[in-house]
C-alpha cells in the first residue's frame, strides 16, 4: 500500500514552490489516496466547502472503510492531513479535512 502514498508525494514534491495547489488538485490527491486504500473504491466522495477563513475538504467513504481511512489511532487520517497542509504551505487560506 505504500507505492500510492509515495506516487502522491512525488507528485507534491514536482510542484514548483511558486505554484499554488488549488482546491480540486487537492480535492484529487485526497480522492486518489483514499480509494488506494479502500475496499470500495466507487463510494469515496471528496468535496470543499469554502468558508470565510478557511478550506474545508470533506471526504465520504462507506462506513465499512472508515477504520481504513481513520487508520490507528488516526494515523492515515494525520498523514493525509500532513499532505494537504504541505500543499497548502504558501496559502493564507488553511485547509481542514473532514472525514465523515
């Protein structure tokens, strides 16, 4: 299961750090880490919801893949939370993923 988290991460890491991610490159890089890990790769649904401060993504997944994108003691669930606060590194605007 690593070889999608690093293919992701390749792809964060190609960015120029003049280039900014927007909210659909980052609404599909947390749609393609989430169905390499699900069973149900169909019932993943990312989508954003802009507030006056911040970027909220939020990510559906069928109750019985919760465990695998929460991970152990949230861990999955941080890591993805470390990716997009990478990407949105020179983004005033913060993004908070929500898991639902």
């Amino acid at each position: 299961m690593r070889l999608p988290l690093m293919l992701t991460m390749r792809t964060v890491r190609q960015m120029d750090s003049s280039q900014e991610m927007d909210s659909s490159q980052e609404e599909e890089l947390i749609r393609f880490i989430a169905q390499a890990l699900v069973e149900n790769p169909d019932g993943v649904e990312v989508y954003t919801k802009q507030t006056r401060r911040t970027d909220i993504l939020k990510l559906q997944v069928d109750p019985e893949d919760m465990g695998r994108v929460i991970g152990r003691n949230g861990r999955v669930a941080n890591a993805m939370r470390s990716l997009l606060n990478a990407s949105a590194y020179d983004d005033e605007r913060p993004i908070i993923l929500e898991i639902d």
